[in-house]
C-alpha cells in the first residue's frame, strides 16, 4: 500500500493537520540506503515531515529541501520532498543503531546530535528561492520542526512523528501528524491543543493498529473535515543528463581536472544510482568548456 497522508481542517477551521501514514515510503528508503534501526528512524522522521511541507507547496514544481546536521553520528541528512507527493532523503552513516540505555528507545538524538542547525530551502515557482535556518533543540526531529515552524514561519504546531523498526530492521510502522494553527484561532483552540498534546499516542504506534486513519482523526477532532488525500513516494529524478549539467557549473580549472580521467563516476545521493561517464561522453563535455 502506497503511503498517504489526509489534509484537513478542525475546530472550525482554526486548524489545519496532516496525519499520514509513512510506513511504504520510510521501507522503500532502507532498502535503497540499506539503513540500520537508528540511521532509519531518523531518515524516516524527516521524510515523512518534509513530504508534508512538500504537499503543503500550493504550485506544482515547487519543492522543499530540509537538511540538519547536529554533529552527531549520522552527518548530514537531507531530504527533499515536492508538491505531487514524490520525496527522497539521504543520511551521512546509514549504519547506525543505538538504543537509549534507560527506555530500550532508538537513540535518533544521540546520533543527530543538537549542536548544529537545521535549514528548510523552498523552492518556489518562478525560480526564487526561500531559505530559512533554526538552531536544534534536541535532535529527535519532530521537537526540532516544531521548533522552526513557530519561529521560522510563525505559526504554532504540534509535530508527532515516529517509526517503528521490526527486528528484520524493516519498518514496521511510521507516521507523522503536523498539527497548525490557523490565523483567527482562539484562547479555546490553544487550550484543546494543549490538552491534545499530552494525550496524543505515539504516532508510529497508532499507525501500528489503526491502518484506518479517518477513524484515529475522529478521536483527534469531532469536526475534522478532510480536504484532500495525497499519495506521497520515493521517488528520485536523477539523469545521466542532470548530473552533467552539474559538472558544468564547476569552476574551469575544477571541471578540467574531472575531465582529465578516462572515465567518470558519479554516484546519485539520493538514490545510490552510479553513472559512468566514458571517454565519448567526456568529449561533449570538453566541447562545452572550450566554448565557454
Ligand atoms: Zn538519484
């Protein structure tokens, strides 16, 4: 079953949410990066928010591109979701897995660490672009987000997201619920926030046993109205062509040294995809140099 996630409003429209289960998208990433428990949970976290905030994108072509490094273990993570629905991620060490001592949890703070920032890059119609940068909290990511969304974008929201890994290290379960409050809400609405927050059930287990998400939002809100359900996938659009694109926006003296082997590797990040570039191809490339 491909992951979906539900977009709707509540408490008379002063709330927006987006409740999603990631299960598919959070597997499909740990067998393209062969992830390990930890470095998953992690990935999976940010790749089920950041396919909200893809969604959330109101013109088609435009993206979201999230990357935090708080440096720990993992490195960098990064991931880049658009507004149909396709995402794909990376993690620096896709072989972590820690557990906390004391609760037998993954340990996805420890490894992303809280010294270090994350950064959201929009990417809008019309070729601007937005960027915007937090400092970490604790590096368990959906506090993390919670955090950018009411200082970067001014609105506050509740952020639950998790996954749950089996001991085949597949995903057993994951899911994401973004919770915002829309302009016009009230005194009211932040006390039923507020409230909801300290009862709200881990989100990787309640996608665990409630594979009917419409059932779960009528113990969220008795007026939650859906608007809309998105597929959302892994899916990476990388070519032969864009990453030759790429090397020509090297600096010259850069470009020529690649271009003085016999063949060129390049392996896609995203997708662990390798392209060869052989001596014909090398060639098209050097014509593009010298007639620069
Ligand atoms: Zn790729």
């Amino acid at each position: 079953m491909e992951s979906k996630i539900i977009i709707g409003t509540a408490l008379n429209d002063h709330v927006r949410f987006y409740l999603g289960d990631t299960t598919k998208l959070v597997e499909d990433a740990r067998k393209i990066h062969d992830c390990y428990p930890t470095s998953l949970a992690a990935l999976g976290r940010v790749m089920s928010i950041t396919a909200c905030m893809g969604i959330r994108q109101k013109e088609e072509g435009e993206s979201v591109t999230t990357t935090i490094n708080g440096g720990g273990a993992i490195g960098t993570i990064m991931v880049s979701a658009d507004n149909i629905g396709n995402v794909k991620g990376f993690v620096g060490d896709n072989h972590l897995y820690l557990k906390y001592n004391d609760s037998n949890k993954l340990a996805v703070g420890l490894v992303v660490g809280k010294e270090g920032y994350l950064k959201v890059l929009r990417n809008l119609k019309l070729k601007s672009e937005y960027v915007s940068q937090v400092a970490l909290q604790s590096g368990e990511i959906g506090d993390d987000f919670a955090y950018y969304f009411s200082i970067s974008e001014q609105v506050p929201s509740i952020v639950s997201v998790g996954v749950l890994v089996d001991v085949d290290y597949s995903c057993k379960a994951a899911g994401v619920l973004l919770i915002e409050l829309l302009p016009g809400h009230n005194e009211e609405d932040i006390l039923y926030l507020e409230d909801l927050s300290k009862k709200l059930e881990p989100i990787s287990s309640v996608i665990e046993k409630e594979k009917d998400l419409k059932k779960y939002l009528n113990i969220l809100f008795s007026d939650a109205k859906i608007l809309e359900e998105k597929e959302v996938c892994y899916k990476c659009d990388c070519s032969k062509e864009r990453f030759m694109a790429n090397l020509l926006t090297l600096p010259k003296k850069d470009l020529l040294e690649v271009l003085s082997d016999e063949k060129i590797e390049i392996k896609c990040e995203f997708c662990e995809k390798n392209y060869v570039y052989d001596a014909k191809d090398i060639d098209v490339l050097m014509q593009y140099v010298k007639d620069r």
